[in-house]
C-alpha cells in the first residue's frame, strides 16, 4: 500500500487521545453528505419541472414549422406534405391555419374577445399534437371537430380559462366573426357589418400552459378555410419528430430542402427567453447549493491544520525516517479527499435514493389545482450527478492544499524538539 495513503488512513481513523480528529472528520463527511444531496435532490425536482413545462409547452405546439417568409398561405401545401413523409426523422405533419377572430357567446353578447385559432385536420393533428391528450370531456381522447349535430352546425374546441371566461361549455353556441377580407372604403360609409359563423362547443382543453388555455380554439381546417375566405390553402405546416431534442439538426436539414419562400422553425426559436430563464435559474440554484459544500470544505481544512498541530512530533518523526517533502504533502491531501469523497458517494447515493422513491411512490404531493400536477416532478440527470460529484471533490481538493503545505514545511528538528 502507498506509505501516504496507508497513514493518512490510520490518522482519520485514530482511537487515541487525539482521537477527536475522527469525530469532527465524520461531521465535516456530514457536511459534504447533506450538500452534494440537496444538490442532487434540487437539480432533479428543477428538471422535474423543467420537463413538464417543457412537454406541455412543446406538446400543444410543433416540433419544427413551416411557413412562408411573408406570412402569405401556403398554396401547394398537399405536395409540401407528401414529400415530408418521405423523412425518416419525421413522425407526423399536419396542415394548420393560424389566424386570429373574435368571439362572441350567443347566450351573452357581453362575453366577446379576440382569440388566436386554429383551423386542423383532426386526424393529421393528432400525430402532431397532445390536444387529445388535453381534452376535458371527450373518453376516448377523439378531436371531434367539423360536421356535429347531425351536420347541423359546427364543432370548436375552447381553451378551458377561455371557456370559464365566454361562460360555455359542451352543447353552447357562440359565434365567431373575421374582419379578413373586409372592403376598408365600403365599411367606412356603411359602417362595420361583419359576417358570424356559429358554432358549437365540443369540447374543453386544459394543457397546464396558462398561454394556450386562455386564449387558443380549435376548429376543422376546412371550417378554418370557409370563414376566413382563404380558399384551400393553409398558414402553416406542424411537423412533430422522432428526436425533440434533435428538432433543430432536423430543421436545418428540412430549411436545405424548403427554401425560400418557406422558412423553417423548431420549438428552440418559439420561446427562446423562457428556456433561458429555466436554465439560469438551474445555475443559479447550483451555485447558492454548492455554498453548503464550501462550507463543509472549510471544515475539512480547519480539521487538517488542527491534525498539522497535534502531529507535529509524528510529522518530524516520519522525515527523520526517510520519508519525502512530497510524501508527507499527499497524506493531508489524502486526508481530504478521503473526507471528501466519501461524503460525495454518500451523497449522490442519499440523493438519488430520495428521488427514486419520490418517482416511484410520489411520497411528496402538490395541489394539482395551482401547478397541474399532483405530486413532485423529478427527473434525475447523470449530468447533473457528475458535475456535483466533480465540483464536490474540487472543493474538497483546494481546502486540502493549505494544510498539506504547512505540514511538508516543517523541518524535522523543529518538529521533533520537544519529543520526551
């Protein structure tokens, strides 16, 4: 065994009088213990929910996008799709209309507002999608949209803080009504008359996005289509893909093929900004967490200089022996990495073990009615384990140093003077 490793292990684990060492070296492994796993334990339940946004934030909306550059529909978007099959990358591509109208309640004309809608092929949708998933009355998870009540009126789908808002429900009529296509000149002398459309509420959606329950509605593309005077045309195509997370390689190569006119998006550039928050803010809890490492770091370095004062004599005793300046450096540095990375692999162990049990067993709860969830979301990274684990033993490393240079200064006579 290495000479340094071999006393640096016997000096943690002293039961003589100076003994006490030991004691306050396992309160300092206590110490790194509690950091690395709250560390880990944090950045999961972060990811937790960092994943949840992200499905629910993602999952109403598409993987990658393709529109014209000036905003102007797409004419020969049947032939844009057929082509799209052909991807291997590409799991489902769905035509959109997205447009804006107002609507009213017919039971309340005093409930109006201008909402974002989308025109959809139900069946190409749902491949694209989670709004089956979202609905709040449908059993089987079916978008039914189009030709309702025996083809005598029209089916919607309404976000459900939408819905609470108009005061409709499943079997409510409201109207929807565009100002598109409107002459300018012939409404400013006759004064503004636009055309309604009534439909019918099918359905409520609740996608936990507070951005899309509160504003969006679905309606049949060919609905989309009539109301808006378009023609058989659409605004977008919504393409979903094997791999979200290789959504923009996957675009890049979709924007090689579909140039100009077309431009080609993924979810990276919907919402830049909020992304950015979550991942600052993963940092930011990182580094005040890692504080309960430095702090137990300190520890550590406080417990090697008081083990260099009350070993002196055995410190001048082993020079006197034969042993190096460099040898006698590692056995405090030894010391506490040993400290030190013990309390890590304990830690990481604690933590991961927390939040197994918290994945399986949902031991920790939350209102479903604020967050839309009901239990603590966790998503474990190992990442996220190296990185703690490697930050942890840096720390512990760099308070080593201080001591294990203290005690390799020390000549053997001074050490050994006051030997009896």
């Amino acid at each position: 065994m290495n000479v340094s490793l071999y006393v640096a292990r016997r000096y943690l684990t002293s039961k003589k009088a100076s003994g006490f060492i030991s004691v306050i070296a396992y309160l300092a492994m206590g110490g790194v213990v509690l950091g690395v796993a709250a560390l880990i334990i944090i950045l999961s339940v972060t990811n937790g929910f960092a994943g949840e946004i992200k499905n629910r934030l993602i999952g109403m909306n598409a993987h990658v996008n393709i529109r014209r550059f000036d905003g102007e529909p797409i004419t020969n978007y049947k032939a844009l799709l057929d082509s799209l099959s052909d991807w291997s990358d590409v799991v489902g591509a769905a035509p959109v209309i997205d447009s804006k109208v107002i609507i009213v309640s017919k039971r309340d004309f005093s409930r109006v507002d201008g909402i974002p809608i989308w025109g959809i092929d139900p069946r190409s949708f749902s491949k694209v999608s989670d709004l089956s998933q979202h609905l709040l009355y449908s059993d089987k998870g079916e978008i039914l949209l189009g030709d309702v009540d025996e083809g005598k009126k029209q089916g919607i789908i309404l976000g459900e803080h939408l819905a609470r808002r108009l005061k409709v429900g499943p079997g409510f009529d409201v109207l929807l009504f565009t100002v598109r296509n409107i002459d300018v000149e012939q409404t400013v002398l006759d004064g503004l008359a636009p055309k309604t459309w009534p439909f019918l509420v099918v359905d409520h959606f609740e996608s936990g996005m507070y951005q899309y329950d509160d504003n969006y509605a679905f309606i049949d593309l060919k609905d989309a289509q009539r109301i808006l005077g378009i023609g058989d045309v659409v605004t977008d195509i919504h393409v979903r893909v094997n791999d979200i997370y290789r959504a923009p390689e996957i675009g890049e190569s979709l924007a090689g093929v579909f140039d100009y006119p077309y431009r080609v998006s993924d979810w990276t550039q919907l919402f830049p900004e909020f992304f950015r928050w979550i991942e600052l803010e993963k940092w930011a809890i990182f580094i005040a967490l890692s504080l309960i490492v430095l702090v137990a770091a300190f520890n550590i370095m406080s417990i090697l200089v008081m083990s260099v004062l009350i070993k002196t004599s055995e410190i001048g005793i082993l020079r006197t022996m034969g042993c190096s300046v460099g040898e006698i450096y590692r056995i405090f540095v030894y010391q506490g990495l040993i400290i030190g990375g013990a309390g890590t692999v304990l830690g990481c162990i604690i933590g991961a073990v927390v939040c197994y049990v918290q994945k399986s067993f949902d031991v920790i709860s939350i209102p479903g009615d604020v967050y839309l969830i009901n239990s603590l979301p966790v998503d474990m990274s190992p990442i996220d384990f190296l990185l703690v684990a490697c930050v942890s033993m840096t720390i512990c490393l760099l308070t080593s140093i201080y001591p294990a240079r203290k005690a390799a200064k020390l000549m053997p006579v001074q050490a050994i003077r006051y030997i009896l």
